[in-house]
C-alpha cells in the first residue's frame, strides 16, 4: 500500500504544486509588463492548485504512516518546510498577487505602463516566490535522498 499512497503523494506534488510554482513565478513577470489578463489567470492558478496542492501532504502521511517513518528526523524537517512554504505561499504570494490586481491599472485600462508601486510589488512577489520555490526544492531533495533514513524505498 505504501507504493500505491508513494505514487499518489508524487503525482500530486508534481500536478499541484508544480502549476503553483510556474505560475507564481511568471506573475511579476505579467506584473511588469502590465498584463491583466494573464494576472488574473496566473493568479487563478495559483489559488485552484494551493488547494489541490492539500492532497501532497495528506498522502505523504499515509506514506510515512505505512512505511513508519512518521518519526524520522528527514520527514519531520520535510513536514516543517512545508508547512513553511504553505504559509509563504498563503500568507505573502497569494495576497501580493491580489493586491496587484486590486491596484488600478497604469492608464485606467489595459495597463501599459508600469507604475513604481508595480516595480516594487512585482520586486516582493519575485523574492516571496522564489523563497516558496527553494522550499520546495528543498523538501524534494530530502525527500529523494533521506538522511538517516532506513527504509529501502
């Protein structure tokens, strides 16, 4: 059983938070350049995927759990990182991308210009993502080479 949650725990990882990770990352981008539309979608995807990104923790869980692991100090380091990046993600990306769309646009309507107040929230996001990014990285190289672990998987 331990196979079948692995499986599911590493798909989730990679379709959910993955679509995350891009699309948070190429928001400042759209910011600068001023592009609503692609704001508003990026943004979409980042929140739909933050919640379906619940599912990489629940069946890590289940893995630890049926391989009894729960304990091991590469999992719990694993599960504080994460819940790291959650808040990061919860608590700085997701409400800066609100706050750049809730921001009037540059020439009150398609948003060619850039304003200084965009450069330097495009600025924040770009550092509060790559902070949620190298979390995640983080988490993914303990995953694959758990220190101190004794499990064969």
């Amino acid at each position: 059983m331990s196979k079948v949650f692995l499986s599911i725990h590493v798909l989730a990882a990679i379709l959910a938070v993955g679509p995350v990770a891009v699309a948070a990352s190429m928001f400042p981008a759209a910011l600068k350049r001023g592009d609503r539309g692609t704001l508003a979608l990026l943004h979409r995807i980042c929140r739909v995927y933050a919640w379906v990104s619940i599912a990489v923790p629940v069946f890590g869980f289940a893995v630890a759990g049926t391989m009894k692991v729960t304990g091991q100090t590469w999992v719990l380091v694993s599960i504080g990182l994460t819940a790291v990046a959650a808040v990061v993600l919860v608590a700085f990306v997701l409400p800066g991308q609100r706050a750049a769309l809730a921001e009037p646009a540059a020439d009150g309507g398609a948003a060619t210009a850039v304003t200084q107040v965009d450069t330097r929230l495009a600025g924040r996001l770009a550092m509060t993502t790559g902070i949620f990014n190298l979390l995640w990285v983080v988490v993914t190289v303990i995953m694959i080479v758990r220190p101190g672990s004794s499990t064969g998987v």
